[in-house]
C-alpha cells in the first residue's frame, strides 16, 4: 500500500463519497425527502463516513489515524441501518436497498483493510518525523 499524500488518494474515502452522493440523491425523492428526521440522520451517517476518514488522515498520527477509521466504519454500519428502516417504510426499492447496503459494506470493507494495514505497518505518522 502506497503512503498518501492527501486523503483524497485513499480509496475508502473516495468509496465512502460515492455512497454519500447516492445517499444524497435517494433522500431527495419521495416519502425519504419528506421524513426529515431519517433523511437528516442517515445524511449525517455518510457524510460522517467521508470526514472521519479525512479527518484521521490531517491528524498525522497513525493511532489517531485508525482511531478516526473505527469511527468512520462505525457511521457505515449505521448508513446500512437506517437504510434498513427506509427500506421498511418503502422509501427506497429493494433494488436500491440492495445497491446501497453493498456500498456501505464495501466501504467499510475498505475502511477495516486500512485499518488493518496501518495496525501492521511500522509508520507511526508525519508528525512524529524529526524535522
């Protein structure tokens, strides 16, 4: 696995920011855009998924690092929740609900691969580098 210069280069980020952006678009429609409760949560599930990604990464720490992943994993289990309840309430179709519970799988698939690679690797992070 290559070092990353920008979070924009990891892969589970640009994962997690296909599946916010199909969130987006789903919650927009329908019954979904009219129950602003569910819409507002699982919103803030995905992007939770994108910026605690982000956010390890700036952080320069690789304890951090992973800390913020676990974080980010967490909120994909919660996506694929409240997509559960969408599903229940017929906000989406099964189609969909298949389609969106693979991509937060997938994505916190990722999340936990790099959590794993970072937990073998010897790199502590950039800010423990002397100057």
């Amino acid at each position: 696995m290559a070092t990353f210069k920008s979070f924009e280069e990891i892969e589970a980020w640009q994962k997690a920011r296909e599946l916010t952006r199909e969130i987006y678009e789903i919650t927009k429609n329908g019954a979904f855009a009219k129950d602003f409760e569910l819409k507002r949560q699982i919103r803030r599930a995905a992007i939770s998924i994108m910026s605690n990604v982000a956010e390890g990464f700036e952080r320069s720490g690789t304890v951090e690092f992973i800390h913020f992943l676990s974080i980010a994993r967490g909120s994909a289990g919660e996506v694929k929740a409240q997509l559960y309840i969408a599903k229940d309430q017929r906000y989406i179709s099964p189609e969909d609900f298949n389609r969106l519970t693979s991509l937060a799988s997938e994505t916190s698939r990722m999340i936990a691969g790099l959590m794993n690679y970072l937990k073998k690797s010897n790199f502590k992070g950039t800010k423990f580098k002397s100057a």
